[in-house]
C-alpha cells in the first residue's frame, strides 16, 4: 500500500487522476518531494521505453 505524507498530499491531488493512480499502484512510499519526483522519472523513463 502506498503511503504520502499529508505534506505532499496537495501536490499529487493536482496531478491528472490517471497519473496519480499510476503512482498510488506502485505501492511507494512518498516521504518529500524527491520522492515523488523519482516515480515520475520511473513511469516517463518506462513510457519512453515502451515500444
């Protein structure tokens, strides 16, 4: 289950809800910002890859 510090909360609200749900089935654990920023690294780097 993931886990986003209430801090962060704001920021991932904003994000489209298909993106969010993305990162939320990761099962990551957003702490700060560098976290979250790292799963979107994660999920454009894999979007590129794909064929």
């Amino acid at each position: 289950m993931s886990y986003v510090n209430p801090v962060l909360r704001p920021k991932l609200e904003s994000l489209s809800i298909d993106l969010k749900n993305e990162i939320l089935s990761r099962d990551v654990h957003l702490n700060n910002l560098h976290d979250l920023i790292a799963v979107l690294e994660q999920i454009v780097e894999e979007a590129e890859a794909a064929p």
